[in-house]
C-alpha cells in the first residue's frame, strides 16, 4: 500500500474535502496548493499523478491529531 493509498483512505473514511485536508496541513505549517492536492489522488497512470511522499504523509497525520485532539498542553 503506497502513502497515496493510505492518505485517499483516510479522506474518505474521515469524508475530508481537499479543503479540510489543506486546512489540517496548515495546523503544522505545511503549505500546499489544491492542485498538487489533487494530483496525489488522481489515477497512477495520469500523466499529472505526484506521488506522496513521507514527508507530506507524516504532516497531515501530524495536522490530524492536532485537529482531532487538539494542540499539546505546554509543560
């Protein structure tokens, strides 16, 4: 399973909008446009597909906990 697969999975089990999803990456300050959004769900043969790497992958679960939890109490 590629991190693409993983992170459709998670929109739609989560039924996130490439708004949400933008929006959770942005809780961990990662900025990324609708259009390189887009191209990482679109079909591995489309010539416009970007593979997800780590790095995006590891911010948006990162953003996700923020938003589901919400941010780390300081100590």
């Amino acid at each position: 399973m590629t991190n693409n697969d993983v992170l459709k999975k998670l929109r739609v089990a989560l039924s996130l909008r490439d708004t949400d999803i933008i929006e959770i990456l942005k809780l961990v300050d990662f900025e990324i446009s609708k259009t390189e959004l887009s191209a990482l769900f679109r079909a591995e043969d489309h010539p416009n597909y970007k593979l997800c790497g780590d790095q995006i992958l590891r911010n948006f679960l990162n953003g996700l906990v923020i938003k589901m939890r919400g941010p780390m109490p300081k100590k």
